[in-house]
C-alpha cells in the first residue's frame, strides 16, 4: 500500500526509537536481515515467500519488481539475504509491466504453491495472476465486488493453505470491525471465517505454518507512525475469530507489509518479515526476521 509524504515523515518520527521497543512475552527479538546485492529497483517490498528452510527468498515490489535470491549466516551467525536477481513483474501476455505505469504494476501479496507456481495479488486494479514454473500467467476469478475494496487496499494477505488453495484477506472491505478470510473455490472467493479487528489493525501479509495454522501480519497507521502486531488463527473454529497474539510492540519498526513462516535446524518457527519504504527517504525498508513464541508462551 502506498502512503503520501505525512505518513512518511510520521513514520520516520517514531523509527527513532523502534530499536529499542520490547518483544511480546516469548517471542524472541526482531533482528534485521541485510539484504546484499541490491540496486536502486530495490524498494517498495510488499510481498516475501521463504523456503520451509529459511535458505531461499523470493520478494515482490509495489513498482512490479521480483527478487530471489538466498539466505545464509554471516561469520558472526546473523542472517543475510543475496540478491540473486531482479526481473520486471509479467503481465498475461508475457509482456513486462511498463516501469512508468507503477500503478499497473502495484504487487502486493505473494504466495508459494508446493508446486512452485507463484500466485501475485495487485492493488489499484485488483486481480489475483497464478504464475506457472515456466513464467506463464493464470488469471485468477475476481475479487467479490461486495468486499467495496477501495483502490488502495485490495488483498494484501495472501496464503496457500495446507490443502493448495489460495487465501486472501482484503486490507480493506468487510465491516469495520471484523475482516473477511477469503478462499478460492469452487470457480470463485467464498468467505470461509472472519477475524476480528476491532481495534483497527488491518490485514497486510499471511502464510500457514507447518501447524496448518495461518500467521497474520496486521499494520494500523497511528498519528505517530505505524503499529504491526502478528496473530495466528486456527481457521477451522467456528465463530469470529480473535486468534493469538505473538508480537505486538508498542512501538514501529516501519511499515511491516509482508510475513514468511520458516523453521530452523532447532525447530523453532520464524517470521521473516519486510518493511516497504514506498522508495522514501523518509522511511525505512528492509527484511526483518522474529523468532516466535510457542503456542504455550504466546500472549
């Protein structure tokens, strides 16, 4: 999602002080991940997919950029991500989305399919393309004109479930205070559950867990800057949907767009997250990763 200059100089307002902001109760710290090998199409990241392993990535920008590229530890043990290439976005004919239309071009959400097909959300015009291995483009069923998404906040929050199909939460849409969880099927998005949100954090990135569980990255824009806080829910309970929350901060670490669930040698799960920086100077971008809390530490 894009934001104008006030936003902006809010948000770098309160980054100031976001190195210093606790973690929930058992959940580790938030550690940037540099990324290395990067130029000046690096920016804007709003989308990340990470290997079950945590050894590969691939990201997406808002100006229809894709990264790949690997993971690995530095001498000291710290996590840093190589940029191994960076292509243009595709369009259904196999033509690149035009550098000077970035609104065309505006990826948002991003999701893995076991078969390695990658499925893109776009805002502004939304729409949902599913690429094959071979690059080609599926145009995927329309998002429900009932959902009212405004032009700026579209499905943000894209997953592949733990049977392949796709989910989507709209940043936008729904009620006020409860947001829709949309699954692909049956030819169109049915609403499978709602998540409540009755404090105002809206949905901006997803993935399911090895639990079969989905982790939700949730961002509310504050006076002061932006707010994150990643829940987890267990889709198969009846009713609205409160989940558990793992990491909510008090204060920003930037605008925090996207979230990929990985697994150390240890076991434990990871998040790894990115910050767009909508390519401000005013704002801080990058790739973050939060070691979480097990289901009996989480707050």
């Amino acid at each position: 999602m894009r934001f104008g200059p006030a936003v902006a100089i809010a948000a770098a307002l309160s980054l100031l002080a976001a190195c210093f902001a606790p973690a929930a109760s058992g959940t580790g710290t938030l550690t940037p991940v540099p990324l290395i090998g990067g130029d000046a199409r690096v920016g804007g990241l709003s989308g990340l997919e990470v290997s079950e392993t945590g050894d590969r990535f691939t990201a997406i920008s808002d100006r229809g950029y894709m990264l790949t590229g690997g993971i690995d530890r530095d001498e000291a043990g710290s996590l840093r991500a190589r940029i191994g290439a960076i292509e243009r976005i595709r369009h259904l004919d196999g033509s690149e989305y035009p550098a000077d239309r970035p609104l065309i071009a505006d990826a948002e959400g991003l999701a893995l399919f076991p078969d390695g097909r990658l499925a893109i959300s776009f805002e502004e015009f939304h729409r949902v393309f599913v690429y094959q291995p071979n690059g080609r483009a599926l145009r995927m069923p329309f998002p429900p004109k009932s959902l009212n998404m405004a032009r700026n906040n579209g499905f943000e929050a894209l997953a592949v479930d733990p049977e392949g199909r796709l989910v989507a939460l709209p940043e936008g849409g729904g009620g006020d205070r409860t947001a829709p969880v949309m699954r692909l099927m049956m030819g169109g998005w049915h609403v499978v559950a709602e998540v409540n949100r009755a404090d105002r954090f809206r949905p901006v990135g997803a993935d399911f867990g090895p639990d079969g569980l989905l982790y939700l990255l949730e961002r509310k824009v504050t006076p002061l800057g932006f707010r994150s806080r990643i829940r987890r829910f267990d889709l198969s309970r009846p009713g609205l949907l409160s989940g558990e929350t793992l990491w909510a901060p008090h204060r920003s670490f930037g605008n925090l767009e996207a979230l990929s669930i990985w697994t150390d040698k240890t076991g434990r799960l990871h998040a790894m997250l990115l910050a767009d920086d909508n390519y401000s100077a005013f704002m801080s971008g990058g790739m973050y990763d939060l070691p979480l809390a097990a289901a009996d530490e989480a707050m």
